[in-house]
C-alpha cells in the first residue's frame, strides 16, 4: 500500500506517544495497523498468544517503565478476550492503551451476522477503562489514539481503548492531515493551606511513618520519597504494591509486613502517618482491622480514595512527586523520637525473622538463591500462588524501583505476561513465581518466550492442584476436598515441545542450581519445582483472607 491510510494515522500516534512496544494478536481486523507499524518502523510488535496476555504484558510492560503499556486485539471475541487484562490493569492502575479493531462502519448496528459483530463492544470496554473512544471518521484515528494515550496516564493511571473500523483502517487520508502531538500532562501539587497543614503535623510528631503505596512508584516518586526519609529520618512501611518505593535493605525501610506482630504495633503506635497513593486495601490491613492514627495524612492523585477506609486529617489531592517535594521544603526540622524509630526498626526485623521461621528451610533456601542470582533490577513477578503468599509478595528482598509485580487483582494466571511484559520493557531477566493451576491459564504465551528469546525465568511450584484452596476447602468444609486437585502436564516437556529449555528439581539445593544456569543464560527457561518434595511450611497462615 502507498497511500496514507487509517492505520497509518495508528502508527504515527503510537509514534507521538512515545510507544516503542505493542503487544497483540494479528487479526484481519488489525491488519493495516500492523502493516503501518512495520512500514513505519520503530515499534516492536510482539506476538502474543492470547488477547488477555496482550493486555497482560503490556500491563507489566508499563508497570516497570513507566511509560504506556500498548495492547492490539480483534473485535468481537478477541475484544472479549481483553477482559480480564483490562480488569487488572484498572485495578493496577496501569497506564495502558488497549486498540482494537471493530467491523466495516457501515454494517454496525445492524445486526447482519457481520463477521466478529459486537455492536456494544464499546460499552463493554466502558466498565474496564478510565475512557473509551469508538472512531466514526478515518480522519479523526490518529486524535483518538493520541487522546487515548494521553489519558492513559494521566492522574492515577487507568486503562483506556479506542475502536477502529476496519474499513476506516484501511481508508486513505489526505497528507497534509497531521496527528496532534500530546499535550504535556503537568503534575499538580496540593494546595498550599493543606500543605502547610500536613507539614505542621510531620514537623511536631514524635512517632512520625511514612506508608508508600503503588502509586509513589506510578509517579516515579521515590527519589522525592528517599530524600524525604533521609532528611527527616522517618521510618518507611509500603503496601504490596508498593514494594521497592525505598529498598529494602536500607535502614529506613520496614518492608511489607505491615500487620505482623510486633511490626503491627509499632505502625498502631505511631502518631502521625503520611501515606502517599496508597489506597488501604483489604489484604494490607488485615481487612481494615490494623488501626491508624487520627493524625492520617493521605496523599494521592485519585480523590475518591480519601475517607473511603480510614478518615484522613488531611487530604493531599495531587501527584505524589510534587506532594513529596512540596512536603519536602516545608518541613524543616523534625520532633521524631530517635528510640521510637529504633525501636519499629527492631519491630520490622522481629516481624521478618518470625515469618522466615514459619517457611521451612528449603522455602526459605529457594528464596534466597533467587534473590542471589536475579540481578538487582530484574522483576520478581508473583502469580497468586501458595509460595507468593507464603514469601514471595512480603519476604523476598525488592531492591529496586519498578521490580515488584503481581496480580493486583489477587487473579490467577497472569504472572507469565506480566514477566513477559516486565522482561521486554527492561531487558533485564525477570522471573515468576507461578503455580501449576494458574500458569495453565497463560500457558500458551511460553511459545512466546521462545520467539521472543525473553529472559525470564519461569518456576512452577507444582503441587498437583489448587493449594491455597485445598486450605480453604478443608478448613470451611469440614475436611471435605473436592474439585481442586488437578491433572497436570509435564511442565518441562511441554515447555520444551514449544522452545523453551528447562528441568526439574526436588530439592533447595536443585532448585539452586537450576536458577543459577536460568541466570547465566540470554533467553527463557523453566524449572518445575516438585512443591511436595520440599520440607514443609510450619504453617499457612492467613491465607483463606488472602483469596478475598
């Protein structure tokens, strides 16, 4: 084709955006988007196999660089087939763009039987994404897309979609039709009384903490976070998500066991709290039963959050780096009790050496050879899975930023994308930590690993089945088990059979050496881990809540 098209018009808003990676499924309802890209030239296309993966990867893909997250898909049921995608990145708030195809203009809405008819697919994308574009004029693609993009990322990061018809795809436009470049997002502070406010509360505590959410690591906040807590000296707890908002070996840092005693009391006792984007989830606070202050400062860049869980004394609406900074310049000096910091650092440690106690030593040795041969700024990426639970998303060290991932969501099935994704964005070696029952639901996308040659790590823990619902089952049922032990695949045979080398282990020290080799190596690899053979947990505790 020489003539400009619709599609071009998706290429070069992709180009406008900053977008070097689209994550897709070819459909002959896309075809001219990608035949625009690959002319056009620099955006990788990666093939995925399965739409939801699509959205997955490129979900994990802007979680770890901060930049938007593209995904390609078909109308109808490749549409459909982005659900669950869209329903973790909302959840996530992941700046994503999701572009789908849609049928020839004139047959929608006429209920003909077209080929991959969805006539309320826009509404349908309309319960998963911040906003939601439907192109009626070839002319208008490339604005559609741009805005799209655009809204992706602004405030607190949401999804967004565009539907192109693809007899509009393939329409030609004049030449002298430009795309718009995005307008720059400017970041907002809060206003000036309420950051007087808050920082007259920092300046006078004398227990002062600091809880990180996903949202500093959204904003890119951490550089602001740290300077902050090195001036001041004020101890640091995160969410889940925001693990890796301040390492976690530095001496400030009390990590993610927020509700652990004697961690817990420490976080009860002090008696001012700055949370920047956090939004208080269930799994964080023990179901809303940790106690905070009434000296809650909550900052973040989504509104709706304040006073949805706990009652802020002041309300910070604006974005986590120019909050911080703001913060930053207006505190200057601290009342903070030098013993009380020392002693929630004690708590934290206490907190941590009790929750290794309880994995066993060989969950404990696993742990540690992956945080040993993974380099620093490779991605931990953890499905919802029994070893998740148990150390993967609080006990496994995240050193770096932007290196922390699971499913938001508590979904299973979308680790091996979201590494996908993770692996392509950094071209570090990611790993996930993925469970028998969950990888089967993205099993496919190992055949893209291989065409790929991405660096992640794949590591099955195999337990024949559903574990933490065995959990669930026996202790609610009265022992009763049914419906969740599984027949499962030779994992490294069929990892194999798609191009993917791996092997099996039975042991901490096997394990070891397995990961080591996945880690001296340039592409993919998997180790299936027989999770029985290994010393057992002390306990498992908690984990009915986990699923909720």
């Amino acid at each position: 084709m020489s003539a400009r098209t619709g599609g071009d018009l998706v290429a070069e808003a992709l180009a406008a955006l900053g977008a070097e990676v689209v994550f897709g499924v070819a459909s002959v309802h896309n075809l001219p988007i990608l035949d625009a890209v690959r002319r056009r030239g620099g955006v990788r296309f990666v093939a995925v196999r399965h739409e939801q993966a699509a959205v997955h990867a490129a979900d994990g893909y802007a979680r770890v660089t901060g930049r938007l997250g593209v995904a390609l898909a078909s109308t109808g049921p490749g549409t459909a087939n982005t659900m669950g995608g869209l329903f973790e990145a909302q959840f996530a708030g992941s700046r994503v763009l999701l572009i789908t195809g849609q049928i020839e203009s004139g047959y929608q809405g006429r209920s003909k039987g077209y080929l991959h008819e969805a006539d309320q697919q826009q509404a349908m994308l309309r319960t998963l994404t911040r906003e939601t574009w439907s192109v009626r004029r070839a002319e208008d693609v490339g604005d559609a897309v741009v805005a799209a993009g655009r809204a992706a990322g602004a405030g607190w990061p949401r999804p967004t979609a565009v539907e192109i018809p693809v007899n509009l795809q393939y329409a030609e436009v004049p030449d002298a039709l430009t795309v718009p470049e995005p307008a720059p997002h400017v970041p907002g502070a809060p206003p000036e009384d309420r950051l007087r406010a808050a920082a007259d509360l920092l300046a006078a505590a004398r227990r002062p903490l600091i809880w990180a959410g996903g949202g500093v690591l959204s904003a890119g906040a951490w550089p602001e976070l740290r300077r902050l807590v090195e001036r001041l000296e004020i101890p640091v707890v995160t969410s889940v998500q925001g693990r890796g908002a301040l390492p976690e070996d530095h001496p400030l840092c009390l990590g993610a066991l927020v509700t652990t005693p004697p961690l817990r009391a420490a976080v009860e006792s002090a008696d001012v709290v700055l949370a920047v984007g956090a939004r208080f989830q269930m799994y964080t606070t023990d179901a809303w039963t940790l106690r905070l202050t009434d000296r809650l400062i909550h900052a973040d860049a989504d509104a709706s959050v304040f006073g949805r869980t706990y009652p802020p004394a002041v309300a910070l609406h604006g974005d986590a780096r120019e909050t911080l900074r703001a913060l930053d310049e207006r505190v200057a000096t601290s009342a903070a009790d030098a013993e009380w910091g020392r002693s929630a650092r004690r708590a934290a440690a206490e907190a941590r050496d009790a929750s290794l106690e309880t994995l066993g030593p060989d969950h404990r040795a696993v742990m540690a050879s992956i945080r040993r041969h993974l380099p620093r700024a490779g991605a931990v990426v953890r499905d919802s899975t029994v070893p998740a639970y148990a150390w993967g998303d609080r006990l496994l060290p995240v050193l770096a930023p932007r290196t922390s991932l699971h499913p938001a969501s508590a979904a299973i099935g979308p680790g091996l994308p979201l590494a996908l994704g993770a692996a392509v964005g950094t071209g570090e070696r990611a790993v996930v930590i993925h469970g028998d029952g969950g990888i089967m639901l993205s099993i496919g996308e190992l055949a893209t690993l291989a065409q790929e040659d991405a660096p992640v790590t794949v590591c099955v823990f195999n337990d024949g089945g559903y574990g933490v619902l065995r959990d669930v089952q026996e202790a609610t049922f009265g022992g009763d088990r049914h419906d969740v032990d599984l027949h499962t695949p030779d994992f490294v045979a069929l990892a194999a059979a798609m191009g993917v080398p791996g092997e099996k282990v039975a042991s901490a020290d096997g394990f070891d050496r397995a990961f080591a080799r996945s880690a001296e190596g340039s592409g993919p690899y998997l180790i299936e881990v027989d999770l029985t053979a290994l010393a057992p947990m002390k306990r498992r505790a908690g984990r009915q809540r986990l699923l909720s």
